[in-house]
C-alpha cells in the first residue's frame, strides 16, 4: 500500500455471506480502514477456504487464509482461528512489512493474537519459539502467565500464579508471543512439562483440537509425574490403561462416558509434553466396556456369614 493510500485494499475471495460479514466485523474491530477493490488491485486478500483463494496478482498481495491451519504455502499467511481481531490485525501488518521490505521477507507464521485453537498449534508455536533460540511468552489479561523455552526443556511461572498456574491458563484473554526476552528474575523455573501440563489442564478440549484420529490406536512412552504434576482420578485409570496395551481414542471415551472432559485433558497434556505415542495402526474392533458381575443370593450369603465372623465388610 503506497504511502499516499489511507485505506488498506482488500480483495475477498468467493465465500459464504456470514463469513464475509465475520470478517468484515473482524477488521473493523481490529481497527483496520479498508476498502474493497478488485483482486487484480488489491493489497491483501482474504479467503476463509485455501481452495477459493485465487493467485496472487503480484509479488506485493498478501494472501490470507482465516480458518483452520492447512499445509502451509510459503506466499500464504494462515490464522488458526477466526474472527481473531488482535491475529488479523498483526498477520495484515507483519505481511505490509514484508511487502515493503521484500529481501527481509521471511514464510514464518506468526505466533501473536489469541490463545492458540489446537493441541498442534501450541506445539507449533513452542517449537519454533525454541527454533529460533527464543522463548514463548503465554500472557493473560493481568500481564505474563507463564514462559517455555522447549529447546532447554525450561519453563518460567509468575509468583502471582504459581499455586493455580492451571486455572490462570483458563484466562479468557490469554494470548501468546515469542519474545528474546530472558524471564524476569522474579519467575519461578520449573520444567517445560509444568507448564505444557497446566495449558492442558486449564481448558476444555475437543476432540477436533486434540488433533488425533479417534480410531488410531495410542500408548504412553512413559508414566507422568503424577508426584508433582496435578491429577485427576481419571487420569491414574487412563494412565495405567494407556501403559498396558494401546488403545484408542474411541475406546477410551467409550470407557469413561461421564469423564471425557478428563480424557482429553490427560491425552492433550501428554501429547504436549511428548508423551503419548500415536502409532501407526487403527482399533478397528475396540474390545466393548465389560459391566460388573451382577451380585446374586449367594454373594449376599457370603457376605452375611463374613460379617457374622467379624471378617469385615464383602
């Protein structure tokens, strides 16, 4: 956009109208001007389908693909979920730069604007937070939560959220940055696990986002340190099931029907800390959940009998 323009030129690709008007809305809160221009004049387009979005009509367009992340193109920026005001507006003014700056143009994604959507885009972000030797820093309404530099396997918990580090990952304004910053000297370090456990613990999962095939089967490489790490009762069930023989995802949820909430948490923790292995063959015929025997006249005399001798309780 040249300096002269005082909007942004935006192209939409061909869409569903409620997405268009979502998207819409999203600029507007973001606090972005714009006007709409052909695609062959445009400065950004936008698409919420990379199937939809068109080629680009010069080397200057951003393309922008807001809706679940697909298998990156290096000349597309993606957001992992929308509407995301504060992503939009950082993923629009990060591709202007570019643009400008066209020899310093680098295809990473950003890592800024909102709390990530999927168990695979926090380990995205982490991992290329360590990549670049820097940190990612987990920010919630009151300031800096928590930071994890996975490289080093170290993680960085504020004093004022270190006894309930899993309910302030529940923030509802928790975002993530990378930063080169060290942590402040105040931070308490613990593992990298400490803190990948407590995002796991601090939302609710679904299985879209957990990001594992519902038939394929899973077994734990390690036992989690339910020592240090918080726990459920759930967890210690699936955990040992989990040790003995893989199972799946379906079959899991099928076992505890009244804790999936619980499932999901444990596999999405252990899958950001590295622990849950996913393998390669599908539970095709998951063994059915077997009920406790029903317990008939006899038991019941066996019971008495026992009480009778002061054998304690059947």
């Amino acid at each position: 956009m040249s300096p002269q323009t005082a909007r942004l030129a935006v192209a939409f690709a061909p869409m569903p109208l409620a997405d268009a008007l979502l998207l819409r809305a999203g600029l507007r809160a973001a606090g972005v001007r714009w006007r709409t221009v052909p695609a062959e004049h445009c400065d950004v387009l936008l698409s919420t389908d990379l199937g939809t979005l068109p080629p680009a009509p010069s080397d200057n367009v951003v393309r922008i693909v807001a809706g679940p992340r697909r298998a990156a193109q290096p000349d597309i920026r993606f957001l992992d979920r929308w509407p995301n005001t504060t992503q939009l507006a950082d993923t629009i003014a990060q591709g202007r730069r570019a643009a400008a700056n066209p020899l310093r143009m680098d295809n990473t994604p950003t890592t800024a604007g909102g709390t990530p959507a999927s168990v695979d885009a926090w380990l995205a972000h982490a991992t290329h937070a360590g990549a670049t030797g820097q940190r990612l820093q987990i920010d919630g309404s009151t300031g800096p939560v928590a930071w994890l530099d996975v490289a080093e396997g170290a993680g960085w918990v504020a004093p004022t959220v270190a006894n309930a580090l899993p309910a302030a990952m529940t923030d509802a304004f928790l975002r993530t940055q990378i930063t080169a910053d060290e942590a402040p000297a105040e931070a308490l370090r613990c593992s990298a696990a400490h803190v990948l456990w407590a995002i796991a613990l601090g939302r609710p999962w679904t299985i879209a986002e957990l990001g594992i095939e519902p038939q394929r089967r899973l077994r734990l490489k390690r036992w989690p340190d339910f020592g240090s790490l918080e726990r459920r009762d759930t967890f210690l069930r699936v955990a040992s099931q989990l040790i003995r023989e893989p199972t799946s995802l379906e079959h899991l949820l099928a076992a505890h029907p009244a804790k999936q909430a619980d499932v999901l948490a444990l596999l999405a923790g252990c899958r950001l800390c590295g622990w849950l292995d996913v393998t390669d063959t599908f539970d095709k015929h998951a063994p059915a959940r077997r009920e406790a025997p029903t317990r008939g006249p006899l038991h019941a005399a066996m019971g008495k009998l026992r009480r009778a001798l002061g054998m304690g309780q059947s």
